[in-house]
C-alpha cells in the first residue's frame, strides 16, 4: 500500500480498536504488500488490513477456524474478540495472535516437512469453496495476454512465459494425480518459527491441487524431507510457480521491491532449466 493507504488504513483500525476494546497506543507496520500487517500495542494483537473488495479474508477466518479444531499448525485468531472481518472505512480488517519469532535451530528443513505434511493432512478433511490451482494459473496468463497490464515484458519472454504456464499446466493435470486443499503459497515467508513450534500464515491464495504444487514453495532441503512426493509432478510445479510468479513480476500494479529485477531473474532460470530451482534461488540475489 502506498502511504496515504497505509495511513488511513492505520486509523481505521485504530477507530476499530476502539470500537472493539482494545488498548492500542501504537501501530508497528510489520509487512507492507498487497495487504498491510500491524502490530497493536499494547494489546499486542495482529492487525492484517486490505481495501474492501480487494481481500479473501473471510475465506482466511473461516479456514483458520476449521483448523484450529484440528491441531493444524497454523497461526490463531486473536482470543480477545469476536473472530469474523471487520469493516471500517473502506478497509477490511482480521485480527490475530501475534507470535514473537525465534532463530530457526539446524532441524528447521525437517520440521518445516513435517509441518506442511501435518497442514495438508488436516486440509484433506476440510470441504471449502477455493479455486482450483489451475484458475491461478489462469490469471497469469491473463496478465502475459493482456500487454496493457504488463507493458514492459518484451516479446520473447513474453511468449516464454506464456509458453511455460501451458506445458507444465498440461503436464501436471495430465499426470491424474491425487488433489486437496491446499495452502497455495506456503513459502518460508508464510510460516513463523514461533516458541509453539511452525505455524503458517496467510491463506488468502488457497486452492485445490495435487501437493507438489504446495511443496515446489518450499525449499529443496524442505522437499526432500516431504514423504510420497511424484517428484515428476513436482518438477513441473516448480516450473510453473517460477512462470507464475515472473508474470506477477510485471504486472503493472504490482508492489513487489524490484519486481522487473526479481522477474528477469526467474526468466533466467527459467531458460537455463530443467533441473527447475526453487524460489528460494532467488533470495540472496
């Protein structure tokens, strides 16, 4: 969000505190992107705050409350209040637990599997509405096809790109594998190393598909430790995530820090696979 969002977004909620309750004498930005996270002190509670109309965020409470009951490694709600989204001045608003996060110990890979093979087996049981991981592909193709949303992407990469998304969508669907809901993007930036243990956040890009499209989020070390995998399928969704992720790169609205640098950089990749890397190459650049 730009500042002027991020500053009316900063007082609705602090009006909806007020409303609701709770003490907040300050508001710590944590994440600024498509979706502003607050830190409110000191009630110490998780604001994630969005426009109306630009959110999926009672798709993220509802879920979040159907896992909570299973002992699925996610992130709660916040105790204090009633758990729905809130409304207020052209804002949507969720509140949460806010977790202190600690230093990751050497079994992290390992316990990151096990997390995720924990969150996808509590999913399985859950029936919810949530697109199919094909529609998200779908919408970046949107992007690569319409030239007015992405002005900047030469020819080449381009049809690259759009090539890429229809090859390892047709080979991931063609292979008939095994589908449920998935987190959609559970990338190390989506989970929290926690004194509770792993807990992943933000499910406002739940799916359906088969788990690899889950696991190809994550890093090798990460899915090397994830059991039964068709390592197959997985290489595929590793290729499409890459593909995906560069056309979100340069959609013109997106607010990603060095978007068209982060996107050539996956452009490469994706030309000098297969072995297809997972995002995670991209990190240190």
């Amino acid at each position: 969000m730009k500042a002027e969002f991020v500053s009316r977004a900063v007082a609705a909620v602090a009006a909806l505190a007020v409303q609701l309750d709770l003490r907040v004498d300050d508001a710590v930005v944590i994440q600024n992107s498509n979706k502003l996270a607050l830190r409110l002190l000191p009630c110490d509670v998780l604001a994630r705050v969005a426009p109306t109309g630009q959110e999926v965020a009672a798709l993220e409470v509802e879920l979040a409350l159907r896992l909570a009951v299973t002992g699925s490694p996610v992130a709660a709600l916040a105790p204090q209040v009633e758990p729905r989204v809130y409304e207020r001045d052209g804002f949507a608003v969720t509140l949460w637990t806010y977790y202190e996060v600690v230093a990751a110990d050497l079994g992290w890979p390992g316990a990151y599997a096990d997390a995720l093979q924990r969150l996808h087996a509590s999913m399985r049981g859950v029936e919810i509405a949530t697109p199919h991981f094909l529609d998200r592909v779908a919408q970046a193709l949107r992007l690569l096809t319409h030239r007015d949303e992405t002005p900047r992407l030469g020819e080449a990469d381009r049809q690259l790109l759009l090539s890429t998304l229809h090859d390892a969508g047709e080979r991931i669907h063609g292979r008939g594998g095994a589908e449920q809901l998935l987190h959609g993007e559970p990338h190390p930036g989506n989970l929290l190393n926690t004194r509770d243990g792993l807990l992943f956040i933000d499910f406002e890009t739940c799916c359906r598909g088969p788990v690899e499209f889950d696991v190809a989020h994550a890093p090798q070390e990460v899915s090397a430790r994830y059991r039964n995998l068709d390592h197959v399928v997985l290489a595929q969704c590793r290729r499409l995530v890459l593909a995906m992720v560069a056309a979100w790169r340069w959609d013109i609205l997106d607010e990603f820090p060095n978007g068209h640098h982060h996107g050539r950089n996956i452009l490469t990749l994706l030309r000098q696979g297969p072995p297809w890397p997972t995002l995670g190459t991209l990190t240190a650049d």
